[in-house]
C-alpha cells in the first residue's frame, strides 16, 4: 500500500479529528508530507493552512496510534540490533532507544528516557522480547518525554506500515495484522 492509503485507512477508521474546518484529505496530505521529512511551516506553505494546524494534525495521529507495547507483532526473530544515542531536546539530554529487526528490518521498540542504565536497558528489552518468539541474538556495539515519544513512535509506524522499501518491495510490517490486534485496544 501507499503512504497516502495506509494514512487515509488508519485516519478513516479511528478518526483522531473531530472537527473538520480542514478537509481531511488535506491533513492525510500534512501528515504524509511530513513524514517524507518537511517542516511544519512548510507543509502550511504548500497547503496553505496555519503550521499550528499542521503541528495539531500530527500529533493527534500519533497521539490515536500511541501504543508502546503493540509496535510490532509477536513472531519469529533471529537478529535484533539494539542501540541508544544521546539526544538534545529543548537543549537538554535525553536518550533514544531503538531495537530492529535486523532480517526485517522492522522496528520494533523505540523509547526516549531522562538516563540511561540498566534498569532502563532491561526494562527495554524486555518489551522489544514482547514482539518475538524464539530466542533472538542482540546485536549491540558495546558503547556503553511524551511528545517527542509519539513523534519517535509515529516515525516508526510510518517505517514498518507505509514507507516503501526497495529491497523488499514495500513496507517490511502488515498494517492489517497491526491494526486488528491494536483496534481493540484504542476501543
């Protein structure tokens, strides 16, 4: 599927805009182009809406699809490759987590968190363990707050549901699957 029509479906089904003085095509088209890397201001530039309105329109998608434990489904994974960065966000530290699977190249987990220790770290993989059956081999490289979470989280939706990967010919995720075991959930 499209970007465009995976955005379209998930926007007609769980309908995270309730007032409607901006068609919705014109918000699946903000959040599409914003996706493909645009800012906010120009997105408002080339749909001639308020980037506030672009901002609002974002976020509420990401804020209706937010779910931390049910990025991807449970099933056979060999190799997952899992990492942490610093981050600046509003000039202070914070670190982004991340867990792919490697053959997939699904996201599976991703996090942003105030410190970084072992505590954190196991409690990340215990949910990126969440989406597998078997017993996958980390890969790591031996080094040693909400919103910005449902961007990272909405980044990743777009990543495993909509994004086209030429290597396998589209997304690597089953937005269907995805969506039946999450809807019930958002109900």
């Amino acid at each position: 599927m499209k970007t465009r029509t995976i955005i379209y479906w998930v926007v007609s089904a769980l309908k995270p805009f309730r007032r409607n003085k901006i068609p919705p095509e014109k918000k699946i088209r903000a959040i599409e182009l914003y996706l493909r890397g645009l800012s906010y201001r120009q997105i408002a530039e080339i749909l001639e809406i308020s980037h506030t309105t672009v901002g609002e329109t974002v976020q509420k998608l990401a804020k209706t699809i937010y779910q931390p434990k049910t990025l991807a489904l449970k099933k056979q994974r060999n190799f997952i490759a899992v990492d942490e960065t610093v981050i600046k966000i509003n000039g202070e530290k914070r670190y982004l987590w991340a867990a792919i699977d490697v053959e997939s190249r699904e996201v599976l987990a991703v996090w942003v968190t105030t410190t970084r220790n072992w505590c954190i770290a196991r409690d990340f993989l215990l949910v990126v363990l969440k989406s597998c059956e078997g017993r996958p081999v980390f890969l790591v490289d031996g080094a040693d707050w909400r919103r910005v979470h449902r961007f990272v989280f909405l980044f990743a939706f777009w990543y495993n549901f909509a994004r086209h990967h030429s290597r396998f010919g589209g997304p690597p995720g089953d937005v269907t699957e995805w969506f039946q075991e999450v809807m019930p959930q958002l109900s």
